[in-house]
C-alpha cells in the first residue's frame, strides 16, 4: 500500500530543514512545537521519500556522549540538496 504524501507537511519539513542539517528526531520536535500532531514514524516516512526524490540528503554521523548502551551514537543528519 501507498501512502499518500501530504504536500503541507512536505513543505512544512523542506522549511524545517532550510535551516540547516537536522535529525529525524529534530525535525519531528520542530514540527510538534508548530502543532502537528503528528508521529515520529510519519516524518521518517516523509524523509524517506525526500531522500528517494532527490530532494535531501542524508549523512551518518558518530556523536560522542553519555548514551545508554556506550559512548557513541551514529545519527542521520538530512539536509537540503
């Protein structure tokens, strides 16, 4: 099944990312302070399909830190092509 693509909230992310590489998790929370009620699993969907039309790109990143399970994370980083 397909999901149809919201061309708003495209728009809303494409702004959103205007402002620099972000994180899906950045994105998301940027999103839900400008009222979205919206669900983290939805924006990665819509990144997703960013990525597919060529319209971010996308970037892994080591951050060193205090995490759960060690010292490093690998984040994705998207930005605007």
């Amino acid at each position: 099944m397909v999901r149809k693509i919201n061309e708003n909230l495209m728009d809303d992310i494409m702004k959103i990312l205007l402002q620099g590489e972000k994180t899906g998790y950045e994105v998301y929370k940027d999103l839900k302070k400008n009222g979205r009620n919206i669900s983290s699993r939805l924006v990665y969907h819509y990144l997703h399909v960013a990525l597919k039309e060529d319209k971010v790109s996308m970037e892994k990143k080591n951050e060193i830190g205090r995490f759960s399970w060690g010292s490093t994370a690998i984040k994705n980083y998207y930005k605007l092509k």
